[in-house]
C-alpha cells in the first residue's frame, strides 16, 4: 500500500480467544494500516489498550514464555464470594508494564466498555487510569471480582456490549475494522504449535482444574452427572458465549463496520488461557485473509 489507511478498531470479547487479537494487530500494521483509534470490550480493551499505550509487545511476551508454575503464582484465590479470582497478582505484572498512564494521554482514542452492576448501564471508560478501565472492563462475571471507580462497581463490558462498535462513529478515519471473537463459523483453520507450546498449554490445564473446583465450592453446588464431562468451567464459558451472542445481533443492527473479522467460537474455550500462541496465530491467519481481499 503506497499510502497508509487510518482506521478505526473495534476489539470484541471473548475471553481466552482474546489473544487472536495481537495476530490481527500485527496483521494490520504489516499490511501498512494506520490504527487512530481503539475501541474494546473486556480482552478486547486489554489488547486494545496495551497496543494504545505501547506496550502489546511486551505483554505478548510475557504471554508466551508463561508456564505453568509463573500461572500457578499468579492465580490469587478469592475467598468473597464475588469472584473466584481477586485478579491483583496478574494485573500488578500488567500494571507495571503499562504505568500510570492516563488514558486521556495516549497517543491515540482509546475506550474500554464495562458494565455497571447497581444502574445496569453501559460504561465508557475514556479518560482515567488506563489500568483501572481495563481492569473494569475485563472483570468478568463470577470469575474476576468487580472493579469499583467512584461509586460504580463495574464487570466486563461484555455483558452489554460484546463488540462496542458505537465509540467510534464519530471517529475521522477512513473505515472501521472490527474483531468478533464469537463467530458462528466453521473452525476449519489448522495452526502448527510446536510441541514445547503444546506441552506448556497441557500442563496449565492443571490450574484451571483447580479453578473449576474452586468455582464449585463458591457456588456450593453438588455435581449433576449430566454435566460431569463438561465441567464448571465450560458449562460458564458457553453460557457466556451465548449471552454475548444474542447481545451482539442487536447491537449489529444498529452500527455496522466496514469489515468485520470473525474468529470462530468454538477455536478454544472461553477460560482456555493456555492456548495464546494458538490463537494470536489463529488471528493473524484470519485477518491476513480478510486483508488481502480488502486490497
């Protein structure tokens, strides 16, 4: 491309599928796309905050040279009620590297969506610490406890807007781009994961073994032989992803974007956080696609 494109991003949620997202950034600023402004929804407004404030590369690494005891540290147990994991260990490490930035400083536009609980509203978090509004926007339900700024108690922004498309209409750009983490689409796509990742990826699933039985014990819920194959974990995640998706049909009616990349929902569970260098992968093919017809 002999000129850059200015586009507008819009970075949808989805949990663990989150990380494709990092696969479609890089693919857009390889492609020669000039990204003006970033709008996200809980993994979403994490990605789409870090690329803002400059530092997605660095957490992508610290992403995949996790393994499974640095996993093991990180996960602080909640013993609330409100949630399974306090969250306070991952996001110091993710504090550090993005500082106290403000979001109203950043080089770019940048909103994070959250929900609130009490008023039941939608949230845009467009100025503040950055730290606090991708913290807010990410706390998802029953699994991370709610973030309070001022008197509002907030969880991911998700619950209300899966894809927050709405930010950035007024944006002065040439096209918006978004990321639905959720598409109702065949998988058919096929990554090479070196056997180092693999092995790394099986040995996490150790914590969120532990995770589900936590989830269990806070719900004080016997196990019902119907969804013993599935697990705690799972059966929250697909009803997440439900949830998600009748909410994103109507919010699709009203505000369409340019192009719409879908990664496909059944491409890892919604809590497999293990699978990042699978699906930054995943991302990356998915937007090299839809890219090159774009051109």
């Amino acid at each position: 491309m002999s000129k850059k494109k200015a586009i507008s991003l819009v970075l949808g949620s989805g949990g663990a599928r989150g990380y494709a997202h990092i696969g479609v950034i890089e693919e857009l600023l390889q492609y020669g796309y000039e990204i003006r402004s970033v709008s996200g929804s809980s993994m979403g407004a994490l990605i789409g905050g870090l690329y803002a404030c400059g530092k997605l590369d660095a957490y992508k690494e610290w992403v995949l040279g996790l393994d499974l005891f640095d996993v093991a540290k990180l996960v602080d147990f909640s013993f609330t009620g409100t949630g399974i994991i306090q969250g306070d260990k991952v996001f110091h490490v993710i504090e550090e590297m993005v500082g106290d930035v403000l979001i109203e400083d950043l080089p770019i536009p940048f909103t994070a969506v959250a929900t609130d609980l009490i008023r039941q509203k939608e949230v845009w978090l467009q100025k503040g610490k950055l730290i606090d509004a991708i913290r807010a926007s990410i706390a998802i339900p029953t699994v991370f406890t709610p973030k309070q700024i001022g008197d509002r108690h907030l969880v991911d922004g998700g619950v209300l807007n899966p894809l927050p498309i709405a930010p950035t209409v007024a944006d002065d750009t040439q096209m918006t781009i978004a990321v639905n983490l959720s598409a109702n689409i065949p998988n058919v796509y096929h990554i090479d994961v070196p056997r180092k990742e693999m092995e790394k990826a099986s040995g996490m699933q150790e914590i969120f073994f532990e995770m589900a039985q936590k989830a269990e014990e806070l719900f004080a819920r016997e196990k019902k032989s119907t969804f013993d194959e599935m697990g705690m974990f799972d059966i929250m995640g697909r009803t997440i992803d439900i949830m998600q998706n009748a909410v994103l049909e109507c919010k699709m009616a009203g505000y369409s974007p340019d192009i719409i990349m879908g990664i496909p929902n059944n491409a890892c569970g919604f809590y497999e956080f293990n699978r990042g260098y699978e699906m930054i992968e995943l991302g990356r093919m998915i937007a090299k696609e839809h890219l090159g017809e774009s051109i």
